[in-house]
C-alpha cells in the first residue's frame, strides 16, 4: 500500500476527516450540547412532575451519548490511525534479469514523476507530522483528570479519613431531599417522603420570611426577591422539582430538628444546627461539577471494614 492509499484509508475510517478535524468537531459538539441542555433546562417544566423528569432523563441520555461516542473515536484514533500510516516496506530488488527490464521500463515514468511526487511527499510528512503532536495533545487531555474526576477524588478522601463511603442519589431535581431522607433511615429517625419534606420546607421558608428574604436574591438580577418572587420561590419548593440549597438546608435542619453537615471538596464542612440540637448530624454531599446539569447532593454510608 502506498502514502496516498494508506492516509486515504485512514481518512475512510474517521469520516474522511483528519484527527484536527476530529479534535475540532468535538469541541464544537460539547459546545452545542451544553447550549441545547441550558436550552432544555429553561424550557422544562416546572409544574409537571412527570414531564420534568423526562426532560432531566433526556438530558442525562445526550449527554452520555456525546461522552461514549467521543470517547469512542479517540480510541479509534490513538490506537489505530498509528498503524495505518506506517511508511510501507520498501520492495526488495529483486534477482531475476526480467524484472530488471520491468524496472528499467518503469524507471523513465518515476522520473518524470519525481517533482510531484516529492511535493506529495513533503504534504504527506507534513501531514504526519502535525497528526502526531495532535494525537500527542490529545492524549495529554486524556490522561488529565476532569474537574468531576478531581472533585470525586477529593471528597472521597474526606469521607475515608472520617469512616464514610459516598452513597449516589439520583440526579432528579429531588436530590437534596432524598438525600436527607436517606440519612434519616440511616439515623432511625422518623421518615418522611420527599413530599413531605418539600411541603414541610416550603411552609417553613414562607413562615420565617422577616428572617430568611435578606438572603435570597434573584438568580438573573440578583436583586433581593420582591413579595411576590418570594411566594412564587416558596411555591416551587413545595409543588415542583426546584433544586435546593442553603435555604432549604437550615429549614430542613430546624424542621427535623438535627444537624446537618455538608461535606464539599473545597473547604471546610458546613454544619447547621449543632449549637440548637447537637447529636450526630445527618452527613451529606455536595458536588459542583459531577453533572452538567448542575449542583448536586449525595448522601453517605458508613465505610464498610
């Protein structure tokens, strides 16, 4: 097989695109998913329980199959573009006087051929080149940890110098919530469902307002909310799958009258509530980038010996 033939294989193989192409492509990819998840995030209901989950489900779907994809060319590309682009074994001379007269025959037309084909084969170095250091960088980005990889790792290790093992929640809007609840039927404690911790918080926010408004803004304006965004935010606790956070942690803490402690790669624990009610808080997590969907809570377990 010759150069042309083999980078014209290789080509075939990835779509007839080089591997910039491919490294190119990819960016643009992530970059068009992650507007069409905000998209789809804005555009989700918020009163519909089922047609939220659906649409939470979906974005989790395209967004698993860009990853696997993706991650399928670049294996095709930095283990199989290497051994198609081998420079061919040169042909032995051989020892038989006819196939001196075939060579001299062909010896003339590789003359006049021999400015070309210097040109193509300068292009085809050049080529090679420049899909080793791309195929070199993206390695490189390869064998990086991610910033979910880093955030993973480092709360795993704040959990295993304290006994714990990280126990995974659902990805749904409720995760705060279930969270928690897992916690209490870690704890014995009495058990509540997410609706009724979700309605339990809403009137509790909405019963404290004089203490609690000073703190919450707007997520666009970030402008303090008005009387009637504060209902509307006391509203969506309790009848949609709003995400939940530092207000919803110490309504939750006071309903339940228990410590909670959140756990975060960076920085010390949050705790709330010890000083009111000590004992041996509920211990969960909080992850910023384990999903590009958002913030997200997990629960914990105890380590297993």
């Amino acid at each position: 097989m010759s150069c042309v033939e083999a980078v014209s294989e290789l080509e075939t193989r990835l779509g007839e695109a080089t591997l910039e192409d491919v490294a190119g492509r990819h960016r643009r990819e992530r970059k068009e998913l992650q507007a069409k998840l905000q998209a789809m995030k804005k555009n989700a209901p918020k009163n519909n329980k089922n047609k939220r989950k659906e649409f939470l489900e979906e974005m989790a779907r395209l967004e698993g199959e860009l990853e696997q994809r993706q991650k399928a060319e670049l294996e095709v590309v930095t283990t199989e573009a290497p051994a198609v682009i081998e420079q061919p074994a040169k042909k032995a001379p051989a020892a038989d006087s006819d196939n001196d007269e075939e060579d001299d025959a062909v010896q003339p037309a590789q003359q006049r051929v021999s400015k070309a084909q210097k040109r193509r084969n300068k292009k085809e170095k050049e080529a090679r080149e420049r899909e080793q250091e791309i195929r070199v960088e993206l390695q490189n980005a390869a064998n990086q940890p991610s910033p979910k990889q880093i955030e993973l790792q480092q709360i795993i290790a704040k959990l295993s110098g304290r006994q714990l093992a990280l126990h995974m929640i659902a990805s749904d809007g409720d995760c705060l919530y279930n969270a928690v609840r897992h916690q209490l039927q870690l704890h014995a404690l009495p058990g509540h469902t997410v609706q009724e911790l979700r309605t339990e918080t809403g009137n509790y926010v909405r019963a404290h307002k004089e203490n609690l408004i000073c703190y919450m803004t707007h997520p666009d304006t970030g402008e303090l909310l008005n009387d009637e965004q504060f209902e509307a935010y006391c509203r969506d606790i309790a009848k949609t799958h709003a995400w939940g956070g530092h207000i919803e942690l110490k309504a939750l803490s006071s309903l339940l009258r228990v410590p909670i402690e959140v756990i975060q790669a960076e920085g010390a624990a949050t705790l709330l509530g010890q000083e009111e009610f000590g004992g041996a808080p509920l211990v969960i997590c909080y992850h910023r980038h384990i999903y590009q969907l958002g913030a997200h809570y997990n629960s914990t377990v105890p380590l297993e010996q």
